[in-house]
C-alpha cells in the first residue's frame, strides 16, 4: 500500500502514525516525520529519480552507438591483469568493440555484477554494460580486477593540463562537460 522503499511506518497507540525518515537527502533524515512530510518526501524522490533516468538516457544516447567501433574503450580490457586461473564469482568481463562490456554469464548465475562508474545497465541484458564515456583522446583510462567477485573497477583520470580536473579521477559526466576533451 505504501510506495515507499525507504522511510519505516511506525504507529504509537495504535492510532497515531508516524513515520522515520530513511532518505539521505531530507533535512529530516533519521529522524520523526507525519505522513504529509512523507508525501512530500516520496513526491521529490519519485521525481529525482525520474530526472536521474532521463539524463542517463540523454548521456547514453550521445556517447553510445551499438556496433560502432571505439577503440579508446575496448582497450581498456587490455590493461586487465593475465588471465590467472582463479575461480571467481563472475567470469572475466568482455570488451567490446563498441565499448560495451559483456559478462558470460553462467548457469545458476542469479546476481548481475555491478556497474563501474561511467556506464550503465542494458535495460534488455543486465549482463551487457553500455558506456556513457564521449571519445577523448587526452583521457588515461584503467581497469581493475576485484580478486574476489571478479567484477571490474574502471578508473578514468584527465591527462589535459588546461583542465582543473588535471590527473584526477573523473566521471562520464565531468567529462562530457568538459570543453576542452579532445575528440579521437
């Protein structure tokens, strides 16, 4: 009955209801709140998510072509350490040409890996991740291994000394903001 995933019911003399505030973004997090703040609450969350989900799909449509070649991200399976033998929870990504990355996924696999920063989930395979990343000749690009699961991090830092971001770590969107990325 109620949509919320985050704020917790409670009731005092059986009549009175209140509710605990549960969303990190509300200046009442943690604490009492009635249920004309949680509509409130739920109002702006439903609404934060639907703008979430809009520039997502805005950023996915100007960074990625399915089947169009960017060479820039497939080669970041490249700095992957040596196939090592170990049994992981995921078996080892694949890079796509497109610069989508692929997990084989197993029989009895139940739990889709998790999403490295500057990409996102295919809505149609959970197991197929589609890059937000525009084309940047001047960005270092790395990926790392998790020893135990087998997912991967991937680690992208700005390699333009004109930037303020200048060998920090960056998101799709810092890049894709930035006036000065170098196209290939």
């Amino acid at each position: 009955m109620d949509a919320c995933t985050r704020c917790l019911k409670a009731t005092r003399d059986e009549d009175i209801v209140y509710y605990i505030c549960r969303n990190p973004d509300n200046k009442h997090y943690n604490h009492r709140i009635s249920p004309a703040e949680h509509n409130i609450c739920l109002d702006k969350a439903d609404t934060t998510a639907e703008i979430e989900d809009a520039e997502e799909s805005r950023l996915l449509a100007q960074a990625y072509t399915p089947g169009v070649p960017r060479p820039d991200l497939a080669a970041i399976g490249l700095t992957l350490p040596p196939k090592d033998g170990v049994e992981r929870s995921f078996q080892r990504p694949i890079f796509e040409p497109d610069g989508a990355i692929r997990y084989p996924k197993n029989e009895g696999d139940w739990e889709c890996p998790r999403v490295p920063t500057g990409y996102v989930r295919s809505k149609d395979d959970p197991w197929l991740l589609l890059p937000l990343w525009l084309p940047c000749s001047l960005r270092n690009q790395m990926a790392y291994l998790n020893v135990n699961c087998g997912c991967v991090l991937i680690v992208m830092r700005c390699n333009d000394p004109e930037t303020k971001v200048f060998g920090k770590r960056l998101d799709a969107e810092a890049c894709q903001a930035c006036k000065y990325r170098r196209a290939l």
